[in-house]
C-alpha cells in the first residue's frame, strides 16, 4: 500500500452543529400553458390527435430547455435535494434568488416572443386550431399568460440542531419530533454529497486514460468546487470534508498530468472513505470506491455522521 497523504484516526466527537438555511421549493412555468388538449379522436384536418398546439415546437421547447437548466444546473449548484424539498445553505440564498432572477428575465423573453407570434400569425394550422377551439367551446388566448409571474419560489427558513433549540423548544415531545427531523435532514444530505462525489469520481476516473482530457476534468473539478463550498454552506464540510478535499486532490493531479500521485492520492481517498483497495492500480480501486459508494454511506463517513446525530 501507498504512503497515506494523511492518516486519520477514528473518528473524533464532534460538537453540536446548526444545520441553518432555508427549506426551498421552485415551481416552473410549462408549455401546458400555451397548448389545447381535446381529450376525443374526432378527425381534425386530415389527421387525427388528441392534442393541438397553438404554438410551434421552437416556442413550447424553451420551456423544457429553461426547466433543464434550472433543475439539472441551478439548484445543484447551490441546494441539496432531500426528497421533497431543498436545503440551501443560509450563504447561499442571497446569490440563488439572483440567478433565479435571470431565470425570470428569460421568461419575459419568451413572453414577448410568444405574444409577437400570436399577433402576427396566418398560417393555415393555425387558422383551423382556432376553428377546432371554437367548435369546443374552448376559450382562446390571444396573450401569453405573466410568465415570469408563474415562477413561483417556496422559501422558509430552516434552523435544525445546536444549543438553541434546547433553548426555545420547552416541551420534551416536540424536541424529540426537532431531533429527529434534524438527524434526518443532515442524514439526507450527506447522502446527496456523497452520492454526487460518486459520480464526480466515476467521472474523473474516466480520464485516467493513454491521454487525459484536460477539458473534460476542468469541468468537473469545477461541479466539485462547487460542492465543496455547499458542503461548508450547510456546515457539513466535518463530515464530508475529507473526502471531498482529496478528490480535489485527484483533480488538481489530472490536470496537471501528474500521473505518479494517483496511487498515493487514490490510498488516501479510500481510508478517508473507510475502504480497502488496491491503489497501486488508480483506475480499477477508483471504480471499486464508486461501486461500494453506491451500496450505502461509506464506512467512515457514516462513523463521522453518527458522532453529531
């Protein structure tokens, strides 16, 4: 076995934290709201549908493309999912709701897109959708509806955990239903860390090749840094902090090409994870670290979770 970059003991007690930040929820507009549906197979022009678009595919896919942004790019990048909701990170609010606000710039562009279409449109389609929306009974629009107005942002402050819960919380039953809301959603967090730290070490494990792709290891190492300071945000760096610090590690050696630290780094990645493997063969003990990561909570990171909750 390599030399370890650090050794670590076991784990250490840790003092009680605060999980502060905000439960969120974000609710986008969709191309529902610019399509007719008719439920029949009544013969329609010369096809038959059970559903008319008043709009072409151009408009109803930039729904879909700014929905794709928001939930595959935004909220990654600065929010935790735990099932039904989100949890931002009190340090991380104040730039989200900026974004989200371009967000809704981008909304008011496809408003007006959308309007100046339908103030100028004759094509034949569109003259018969009309006629087939009449015959129904079904009441037409002739504006898109306030787009940016259906952007609709759910956000309630989260303060879970440390002394001061102790303090204000004075019936026993109700601190025990807090604790254990608490234990759940700092359980659910570390798991969402972890399972994407999964994914960013399937990704980096990837470019261990003949040639590196310096490009492609940029990216990630930058999706990690950006982990990395949620992880601080939500004040779980102590849990997941190493970990995550020595996958950065293996990013900074890939993109420098720095092929003879990868056992080494790899070693360390694994104890601090709590796995045995054979790191003198980087990419094999990488894709065993990802396959046991997808098994559960790695060993010691679940140690560590366990002396807070």
């Amino acid at each position: 076995m390599g030399a370890r970059l650090e050794e670590a003991g076991p784990p250490r007690p840790r003092q009680p934290f605060n999980l502060r930040g905000f439960s969120l929820s974000v609710r986008l507009p969709s191309e529902g709201l610019v399509q007719r549906r008719f439920q029949d197979e009544e013969e329609i022009i010369d096809e038959v549908t059970k559903e008319l678009y008043v709009l072409p595919k151009k408009f109803t896919n930039r729904f879909k493309n700014i929905r794709a942004v928001v939930y595959k790019d935004i909220l990654p990048s600065y929010a935790l999912r735990i099932h039904t909701f989100y949890f931002l990170p009190t340090s991380k609010a104040s730039e989200f709701l900026e974004v989200m606000e371009t967000v809704k710039a981008q909304y008011a562009t496809l408003q007006r897109d959308i309007d100046a279409y339908l103030a100028s449109r004759k094509d034949e389609y569109i003259k018969k959708v009309d006629t087939y929306t009449t015959k129904k009974n079904v009441t037409r629009f002739e504006k898109c509806p306030n787009l940016p107005e259906k952007v609709i942002i759910d956000i309630f402050p989260l303060n879970l955990g440390g002394e001061g819960q102790g303090q204000v919380v004075m019936d026993e039953r109700v601190a025990i239903v807090l604790q254990k809301e608490y234990g759940r959603v700092v359980r659910e967090s570390v798991i969402t860390l972890e399972h994407r730290l999964s994914s960013v070490i399937t990704r980096l494990n990837e470019s261990i090749e003949a040639e590196i792709n310096k490009k492609k290891v940029g990216i990630v190492k930058a999706q990690l840094e950006e982990l990395i300071d949620i992880a601080k945000s939500a004040n779980l760096d102590s849990i997941v902090g190493d970990p995550f610090k020595t996958t950065l590690l293996l990013a900074d050696a890939l993109e420098n090409e720095d092929t003879d630290k990868l056992p080494t780094i790899v070693g360390s990645l694994a104890h601090h994870l709590g796995y045995d493997v054979d790191e003198n063969n980087p990419r094999v003990a990488l894709m065993d670290i990802t396959l046991q990561m997808k098994k559960g909570l790695s060993p010691r990171v679940k140690a560590l979770l366990e002396e807070v909750l």
